[in-house]
C-alpha cells in the first residue's frame, strides 16, 4: 500500500525528518542545532572522515545519534547542496531505502 500510495513508512518519515533538520541546521547555521552534529577537529590533522563530509555527535542523546548516522549515510550530494528541493529529493531517495 506504501508503494501504491508513494507514502513513506513512519520510520521512514521520522528519518526524513531529522535527516533535513539536521541539513537545515548545517545549512542556515541554527545555534542550537548546529552543535548537535560536530564535523571539526582540534588539531592539524586530516583524516578521511574529515574530507568526506562525515559528522559525529556532540551531544550523547537519541536524536543527535541518529542524526549523524543518516548524515553519515547520505549522498555526498545531499551533503553538499545548498538548495532545499535538492536536499529534499535526495533525503527521500535515502528515507525509501531504509527498512518500512
């Protein structure tokens, strides 16, 4: 029925959700939202993490945990856009492989 309908599942949606969020903090530069999902580092080094544009999460809660996995599971597309139709279609492609 999903398919049929071209819903999304409501784990699916929960995804989205934060995915976008999380691109919209990064994005627009929110406050509070931007130091959920930290990308830098405190030294002179650069690591692969660093130059894939992967994100770990400053603060130890459910939210930002999931957060920065979706991040970390997104197209490098998606990473990179700075336009929100972009962002959405790509958020969409990953939700729709996630399990239902």
């Amino acid at each position: 029925m999903l398919q049929k309908t071209g819903f999304l599942s409501i784990n699916q949606v929960i995804a989205y959700t934060t995915l976008m969020e999380a691109w919209k903090a990064r994005t627009f530069n929110v406050p509070i939202l931007t130091s959920v999902l930290e990308r830098s580092r405190n030294d002179a080094r650069t690591l692969r993490s660093d130059t894939n544009n992967m994100a770990s999460y400053g603060i130890n809660e459910p939210f930002a945990r999931a957060a920065a996995s979706l991040w970390n599971s997104s197209s490098q597309t998606f990473k990179a856009t700075n336009l929100l139709l972009n962002a959405k279609n790509e958020t969409k492609k990953l939700a729709l492989t996630l399990p239902i």
